[in-house]
C-alpha cells in the first residue's frame, strides 16, 4: 500500500517537475535552476519506474520486460561511448562532464518511455496538461519581456541578454527568449506545445472554440516569426509538409485546414504589427541598436529582410565553420577528439592558451560536432536508437497519424532540422521528446492490453 502510493506521488511529482523544467535553461534573475530541482526530479522518477517495472515483473510480462531492457540498451549505447571517449579526449574532465549530463537526460527519456507506456491514458492528459500551462506561463514572461523591452526598460526587470534587446543590440526589435539561453533555444521548446496543440486541434474540434487554448496557440504562432529563429519557421514549414502528405487519404479534414490556416496567419499578421510598433516607438525613445534606430514603420522591412537574409554574418559564422568538421574528422576518423571535445579541436590555439572550454565558440551543428567528438564510434554508438526512432516515426506517419505519439513525430523532425544550426544533445527536451516517441513502440502489443484488462 504504502510503495503503491510513493511510486504514484514519484511519478505525479516527476513528470510535472521534470516538464516545468522543459523551457528553463536560465531561469529568470538568478539564472540558474534553484533547489536542485532537476536532480530531485530524476530521483523520483527512478523511482516511480522501479515500481512500475516491479509490477511488470510480477505479473510475468516477461515480453514487456525484455522490450524496456532492448530500448534501454539502445539509451545507453550513446553514453558508453562518451565515457569510452574521455580515456583520450583532449579534456578528459570536460568529455566527463557531458557523459553525466548525457546520462541524466538519456535516464529521463527511459523513464518517461517506461512510464508513459504503463499508463498511456493517464500520463498523455498529464503530460500535455503540464505543457500546456508551463508553455502559457513562458509565453506570457515572453510578451512581457517585449512590451517591456520595447518601451526603454532597463535589462535589469526584463532579464534580456544585451544579444537580444532593441536597445543595444542588432535590430531595433527585441528577440525575446524568455527563460531561454537565446531565441534560437526558446523556438526549440516552443515546438512541442505547437505540435501538441495541432493534434488536439485535429481530433477535437471542441477544443478549436476553447479561448485558452486558442489564446495559448495564437502567442505560440506569433512567437514563432517574432523571433526570427530560422531554423524553427523551416522546421514548422517542412513538419506541415509532412503533416498533409501523411494524412492525404484522411477526408473531411477542410475544416481544420482552414482553421489553422486561419491562426497561423493572425501570428503573422500579429507579428508584423508588434515589429512595426516596436519601430514607431524608435522614433520617441531613443534606441542605440545597429539597425533600424528611428525607423518608425519601415522597422518591418528590417525584420522581414532578416528573416529571409541567409547569408548574414549569423548564417555565415556557420557556413565557415562547418567544412572544417570534415578536416578534423580525417585526423581520427575512427574514435573522433573526445565527447563534446570538438569546440576544444576547432579552438585548440585558445584552450591551450587556458580559455574555458565552455566558452568556445561549437560547430553550431549536432552532426558535425558529433563526427568530430567520436567519429564512426558515434555513428555505431547513435545508429540503434536513430533507426529505432525513424521506424517508429514512419509506421506514425503510414497510420495517419494516429496516436498520441505522432505529434511527438513532427516534434522531432522539427528538432533535428534545428540540430542543424546549434548545439542541441544535451537539451533534457530533446530526449524527453525521445522518450515519449518510443511509447508508440507498445502500440500493437495486443499482450500488453489484455494484461492491463
């Protein structure tokens, strides 16, 4: 009785701690996550997937057993290769470090994969629940960060970095990245509560006259172009194309077509009226930003031409950095520099000069950093989960859709387009994403249902 409810309370306080925590990487004035609150998290959730694993076991679903014990194996195999590395990384304490951090959140996609997969009804309103009111909270820090910004407010109360702020920055518009490192990490989140959303959306049309929900999707879009993250709007673009190739043969599906449509053009039409509002409040507060300063309305031919420009000097730090991966690959093409060590190989003049590891500059790029930290060990290392996780994203899309997985799907594509353009591995959000894509894995384990009638 007792253990029962620990592992219930574990699970309940687990998944929401560990959910709230999804968007936070630098948490608001004090930066930095208080009370331990990721490490308490992962602790209940260990807990609550050893009483559910318990059960499993005792109830002879042996099959069960050995499904979690395969997926589990395949988590791990990424992790023992970080470690293996650090015996001849350039840092070993560095490739040590991103191993713990690897562990921890590959430890977090098996226990959401576990638990989820138990008590798929339950957990699946839970999590989405969760997101949904967490997503609303950023959202509204974001706006306010904005508004806030726009008017000539001190960094001081909005918590801007000077990266992103009208007033010092780029552009006369703030790129507002809430509790995010930047506005490239904050669109990163933000593709899960929009994809959740849309396949609400599709299976219930209650849900499309539910202002919170409607308010709560509108921002989501709007945020979206507002801040300008590239490789989200083509992550978006390319999950829609996607979305509509795979639910060809569904019919009676106008309505949500226009429906979305609909909002997705009210958060651009939106976006570009808070962009030229932000450029005629120029003309009265003096701003100090490299483009845009006083340009009243044309403030939106600005941010227009950014948003299309991929050959800034953003986009061209990439576009230089990214052959060199192939020329360090070459020199140990087989066990690669050291997990997470390929900042330390592309700056080597300056780690050895006594920089910070920390501070150098990445590739910008999971794959070629990757290449470049372990070479084809990684490629071993990262292949078992990468096609387990492809073969479960194609039976989604065959099967139209269906399952509550399949937003999880369009999320992952969207997230590795991202992985593209910076540094992503270590992101909790990434694997929780993971995680709850392997629960379609128990889809058609007919033994499975009938053991939990």
């Amino acid at each position: 009785m007792y253990w029962r409810r620990l592992v219930n309370y574990s699970e309940f306080l687990g998944v929401v701690i560990t959910l709230a925590l999804l968007p936070i990487d630098r948490f608001p004035y004090i930066h930095h996550v208080p009370l331990s609150l990721g490490f308490i998290s992962l602790v209940l959730l260990l807990i609550a997937v050893s009483g559910r694993l318990l059960n499993v076991w005792s109830v002879g679903r042996f099959g069960d057993l050995r499904r979690y014990f395969f997926f589990g194996t395949i988590l791990a195999l990424p992790v023992a290769a970080y470690a293996l590395s650090s015996t001849y990384a350039i840092d070993r304490s560095f490739t040590l470090g991103a191993t713990k951090d690897l562990l921890s959140v590959t430890l977090r996609a098996f226990c959401f994969f576990v638990l989820v997969s138990e008590r798929p009804q339950q957990l699946w309103l839970l999590v989405k629940k969760t997101i949904y009111v967490v997503s609303a909270i950023v959202v509204a820090y974001a706006f306010f960060q904005f508004f806030f910004d726009v008017f000539g407010i001190s960094t001081k109360v909005t918590d801007l970095q000077h990266c992103c702020t009208s007033q010092y920055s780029t552009y006369v518009f703030p790129r507002v990245q809430s509790t995010s490192l930047e506005p490239l990490y904050f669109a990163n989140y933000l593709l899960i509560p929009i994809w959740l959303l849309t396949f609400d959306f599709l299976r219930d049309n209650k849900l499309r006259r539910s202002r919170p929900h409607l308010l709560l999707f509108g921002s989501l879009t709007t945020l979206v172009f507002l801040l300008i993250a590239r490789g989200a709007i083509i992550a978006v673009a390319l999950g829609w194309l996607i979305l509509i190739w795979g639910m060809r043969n569904r019919h009676k599906l106008k309505d949500f077509w226009i429906f979305m449509a609909r909002w997705w053009t009210i958060g651009l039409i939106t976006t570009l009226v808070l962009i030229g509002f932000a450029g005629a409040l120029s003309k009265a507060i003096p701003k100090h930003s490299i483009n845009g300063s006083g340009s009243g309305i044309g403030n939106v031919e600005i941010f227009t031409g950014h948003g299309v420009n991929v050959l800034d000097a953003s986009a061209q730090t990439r576009y230089k950095l990214w052959p060199k991966a192939f020329t360090y690959f070459k020199e140990k093409p087989l066990q690669g520099v050291g997990g997470y060590n390929s900042r330390i190989r592309l700056n080597l003049d300056k780690y050895n000069h006594g920089a910070n590891p920390d501070s150098l500059q990445p590739f910008n790029n999971d794959f070629l950093g990757l290449l470049v930290d372990l070479g084809l060990l990684g490629v071993v290392a990262f292949a078992p989960l990468v096609i387990a996780v492809l073969v479960i994203m194609y039976r989604l899309f065959k099967n139209s859709w269906k399952g509550e997985a399949a937003a999880m799907t369009l999320v992952m594509i969207g997230m590795l387009v991202q992985s593209n353009f910076f540094h992503s591995i270590l992101l909790t959000r990434l694997w929780i994403v993971v995680g709850l894509l392997l629960t379609a894995s128990f889809a058609d384990n007919k033994s499975r249902q009938s053991a939990l009638k």
